[in-house]
C-alpha cells in the first residue's frame, strides 16, 4: 500500500465514524501518511489518484470495517475530491479533509 493510499484510507476511515476517539486514530494515521508522501512528493507525483482513491474506498468499505460500532453509512464520492497537488501540499489539513469528503459524500 502507498503512503498516498493510506493517507486516503485513513481519511475515508475518519469521515465513515462517528465515534471521536476512533475517527482521531484514523487522522492521526493519515497525519502520518501525509508527512511520509510529502517527504518524497516526487515519488508521488507519478501515482495515478483516482485508480488509488478506488483501493482507498475499497479498503475503508471492506467487511471488517463496516462491521465496527459507530460506523456511518453514506456514498463517497466516485472520483477523489482532491488534486494530487492538494495531497502533497505541505499544508494539506487532515480535519477540513475529512469535513471535504463527508460534505462531499450522498447520504441516500
């Protein structure tokens, strides 16, 4: 899995959970992830988004995930709600992120 990966993983995983304590894990792992894929935001550059927001959304809609306490059901969003240049920029901000994909998800 790639940092970028994670980073989205980790930020679908926030938006999808209403318990406080349990969404702050999933920032803090995507604060990580974030850090890592600016360190080598070069590397990044060559990953293609939209093919690794569909492993992120898949990951984050695995069996084991929706089953946990607290999880929130609504549709995320087909295409990644972000620009590579928006992930590797040193002053991307885990919280309004999470906000962005929740605004940004159907609640059908």
């Amino acid at each position: 899995m790639t940092n970028l990966q994670t980073l989205l993983a980790g930020l679908v995983k926030a938006a999808l959970i209403s318990n406080d304590a349990e969404s702050l894990r999933w920032r803090e792992e995507a604060r990580r992830a974030h850090a890592a894929l600016v360190s080598d935001a070069d590397a990044a550059r060559t990953l293609k988004i939209d093919g690794i927001w569909t492993l992120a959304v898949r990951e984050a809609e695995s069996p084991e995930f929706q089953a946990r306490e607290g999880r929130v059901s609504f549709g995320l969003p087909p295409a990644c709600p972000f620009t590579l240049d928006d992930l590797i920029d040193p002053g991307f901000d885990v919280d309004l992120a999470v906000e962005r994909i929740v605004g940004s998800a159907s609640t059908g």
